[in-house]
C-alpha cells in the first residue's frame, strides 16, 4: 500500500479538511469538558454511582433516540441550516447550565435535563457533520480522514477533562460550562466559513422522515457489510462503557479528587491520540480483524487492572493503553461503516454508527452504574472484562470488510421504464416483474445467481421478493418485488450500484440465445 493511502497528513492539507478539523477539535474539548463537570458536580451533589453514571448516559442516550432522524435529515435537507440550527439551540443551553450553576440553583435534575439537552443537539448536528467533514478530501484517503477526526476527538478527551478538572478545581463547575459556550460559537463559526457541500439535484421526489428512516434501516438489514459492523460495534462499546461510565468512582477510591479524575480521562485520550498517529499503517499491516481483536484485549486488560488495584500510578498507565484500544477498535468500526455506504444513505448509515455504538454506550453506561452500586466496583469491571472478551467471537459470523468503489457508486439504469403514464409519487404498492427464458439445463446455476439479487433488491427498496417457475413454460422464470409507492421504486432503481449492476448481466447470461429479460410493471387499484 501506498505512503500516500496510510498517510495521517495527507488530508490535513486541504484547506476546508483543515479548518473544520481544528474547530471541531475546540467543539470536542468543549463537550469533554461538560461532561467531566457534570460527573464531578453529581458526585459532589450526591454522592451516588449511579447519578454520576447517568450523566454518561444524558450525553448519549440523545444518539441512541435522534442519530437516525438525524441522519435522514442529514441526506436530505440542507445541512449547513442542520447543524448551524443545532448549534446555536445548544448554545442557548449551555448558557442556562452555566447561569444556573453559577447561581448556585443547579441541582441534580437541572443539570442531568440540560446536559440531554445539549446531547439531544448534538445527536442532530453529528451525522451531518461526521458525512460532511470528508467532502473534501478525496476518497482514497478518507481512512486518514476518519482517523484524523477520532485523534483530534479522542485529544478532547484528554486536554477537556484534564483542563476541566483545573477550572472545576479553582473557579468551580459554572465556569467549566462557561467555556463550553465558547467552543460551540466557534464550532458554529466553521460551519460558518466552510459550509457542507450541497447534495447533488435530483429529479426524485425527496424522501419523507419516517419513509428516509425506514429506507435507512432496511439498507443496513439487508447489507451484510454494514449489519456486521453495527453488530460488532455495539457488542465492542455496550462492555466497555463500564470503564467509561465508573471512572468518577475509580478516582474516588483513588483518592485523586477532581484533577484525578480528569487525569485518568487525560490519560484515556492521550492513548487514543499517540495509536492514531500510526493508526493507518498498523491497519494496513495487520488488517482490521487483527486490529479490534487485540484493542478488544487489552482494553479488557485494563479494566481488570482498574478493578484488581488500588496503585495509582498503574491505573493511569492501564489507562493509557485502554486509550489507545478503544481509538484503534471504534476508528476502525467508523472507517468501515462510511466507506460501505453509498452516497444517499451516507448521513444515515453514520447516524446508525452511533445509535449501535453509542445507544449501546449510554444504555450500559446506566446497568453498569447500577451494578456498581449494588455489587460493587471491581465485581462490576470484572464482568464487563469477560463479556469485552466473549464479544470477540463474532468476528467469525460477522467479519469486517471495507466497501469496494463498485460496491458503493451508485449506476446510471439501463432498462427503460416503457410505461404509459407515469403515475403519482405517493401511488402504490407497486409490483415488478423480470421475465427470463433460461437456456436449456442452466435452470440450477441460474436460481444460485438470481438468489443473491434477494439482498440489493430488498437494501434498495423491495418490501418483499421472490423467484417463480412458469408451469405452462418450464424455461420461463419471474423475478417478482413489491415497492411501496412509486416514489419509493424510482429511488430504488436509482439507489443501484455498479456492483449490483454486474450481478444483473451476470444473472442474464443465462438467457437462452436471442432471448432478452423483459421487464414489467403494476400498481394496486383495490
């Protein structure tokens, strides 16, 4: 492989790739900070694992509820006013956080209602940023791309929380969220001064929320790629939210106090930061199974050694390394999904990203919260040790692989409609009929190829599909799928790619010679 593909520099050269990098950088340390503030002040509020977990879990639990709306959203509206919009509804609630606990009103339930909200606008804003930042930089290096964005997120993890801890420590939380005002106005700026590319025009009908949402996840059913890593990245990040999520409560026995606390997450992301330096070439050494696998293990590893010791110095090493697994395992998760996706469902499948990763993330953020409140703290590491481990078995069932350019470039159909008049974009259902004459003894070797045009069919658009024999004619056979409406059919015969295209005329070489696929069309009238 190339220096230019595994290359982390490669796309920090184009100008916009830059600028959006580095504010969303500021915007990254920002939200490290709330977060660290949010859990301290909850402990020192309450005193409970539990409440100080739950704070995790207002963070992300927005991903898990608005990350697919979101993502709809994202590839279908404007989203310069997407994220512009949600910055600005989270700049107002930041203000309010830092006024209320400036003035000493903060408690429990204000704060754990305004950092959801803030999460519910962040949940809006990433899909589209996360598809939009790549614009710019060439496909080939959109891995360097991928990793460039988690180093500068996983730096926030360490410069936010270390930073925060200093503030929280000597001006108190208010003035931790005064801060994170600050970095969303000059996220805002960004978008601002590098706005997202515009979506191509198209002459199709513009899909609706819940019809966009539905496409987006029968597009991840039926893609084996891109079920295998949702699959694989929840698994990978519901066990390991309990290291995330029980940090406070590791500082606390501990005995580190707030800048502890913010040292074991500087620690965190310092490991994230110094693996993705070299990220790209251990990938492409190694491949990506070997690289999950062993983040899988060693992350494992140091939530044991949070759990079995109480030597500080160990922990922030232990730390460091589990840092450094996580950044390699979910930058590897991350680059799979959007390089398996097409262009239109781009936005989405990144939104179903953080719905696996980070739904499962703020739902085991809250059971490992509440374990270590019942069973107590290393029980609770020790748990999420083993299952970290057990879930790198589904690398055999659900192997990851990065899309082919075939597998993701949309064709251009090559069989003409031939209808009479075109009917309304809300008509339907509509029903499909390929006819094919099979040349005499191909009938096996033809239903083996036909079969895999189940998959396509049904990720583009297809709510049911099924092959026929025609009993009067034993050479004749019927491709048969049902569309919802006749919107949803043009979208799906736009939606093939290349690769899909190639399972097409490799299906019609088996047509008896001189015979054609003839193609035909209907829609319900009762």
């Amino acid at each position: 492989m190339s220096s230019h593909s595994t290359s982390l520099w490669s796309p920090l050269r184009q100008p916009a790739f830059r600028g959006l990098w580095i504010c969303g950088g500021i915007f990254f340390v920002g939200s490290g900070m709330q977060s660290m503030a949010a859990a301290w002040l909850m402990v020192e509020l309450t005193g409970s694992s539990f409440l100080a977990a739950l704070v995790q879990t207002a963070v992300f639990m927005p991903m898990f509820l608005l990350a697919l709306p979101a993502g709809v959203l994202a590839d279908t509206t404007d989203r310069r006013r997407l994220i512009s919009g949600a910055l600005m509804a989270q700049v107002c609630a930041c203000t309010l956080l830092t006024l209320l606990v400036l003035g000493g009103w903060g408690g429990p339930a204000s704060v754990l209602f305004l950092v959801f909200i803030c999460g519910c606008c962040t949940a809006v804003l990433t899909p589209a940023w996360n598809s939009s930042v790549i614009d710019p930089v060439p496909r080939d290096e959109w891995p360097q791309a991928i990793t460039a964005v988690s180093i500068a997120y996983n730096a926030a993890r360490a410069v936010g929380p270390t930073l925060a801890g200093l503030v929280f420590a000597q001006l108190g939380a208010g003035w931790v969220f005064a801060v994170t005002v600050v970095t969303t106005l000059v996220m805002w700026e960004s978008i601002r001064r590098w706005p997202p590319k515009a979506h191509p025009p198209s002459k199709l009908p513009a899909e609706r929320l819940w019809g966009g949402t539905l496409s987006g996840l029968r597009f991840a059913w039926h893609s084996r790629m891109i079920l295998a890593q949702l699959v694989r990245v929840m698994a990978f990040s519901a066990a390991g939210s309990a290291l995330w999520a029980l940090l406070p409560v590791i500082a606390q026995r501990l005995g580190t106090g707030a800048p502890g606390f913010g040292l074991l997450m500087g620690c965190l992301g310092t490991g994230a930061v110094c693996v993705g330096l070299f990220l790209g070439r251990l990938r492409a050494r190694f491949g990506m199974e070997v690289i999950v696998g062993v983040g899988g293990v060693v992350f494992a590893a140091a939530m044991l050694a949070a759990a079995l010791t109480q030597i500080a110095w160990l922990v922030y090493v232990s730390m460091l390394f589990a840092g450094a697994a996580w950044m390699s395992a979910m930058s590897t998760f991350n680059t799979a999904t959007q390089a398996s996706a097409p262009q239109w469902v781009r936005s989405r499948a990144v939104a179903m990203h953080m719905v696996a990763a980070l739904g499962a993330f703020a739902m085991g953020s809250a059971v490992w919260g509440a374990a270590s409140d019942i069973v107590g703290l290393a029980p609770t590491l020790c748990v999420a040790a083993a299952l970290m481990t057990a879930g790198l078995l589904l690398a055999r069932p659900m192997p990851l692989r990065m899309g082919a350019l075939h597998e993701v470039t949309q064709a251009t159909p090559w069989d003409e409609l031939f209808i009479e008049a075109e009917p309304l974009p809300e008509a339907g259902p509509v029903a499909v009929e390929v006819g094919y004459r099979i040349a005499p003894g191909a009938d096996a070797a033809f239903l083996d190829t036909i079969s895999r045009m189940k998959a396509p069919r049904r990720r583009d658009g297809a709510t049911f599909w099924r092959v026929y024999k025609d009993l009067g004619d034993p050479s004749r056979y019927v491709e048969r799928f049902i569309v919802t409406s006749w919107a949803d059919y043009l979208h799906q015969r736009a939606r093939a790619t290349m690769a899909d295209q190639a399972l097409e005329t490799e299906v019609r070489t088996f047509l008896a010679p001189g015979e054609t696929a003839k193609m035909s069309h209907y829609i319900a009238e009762r």
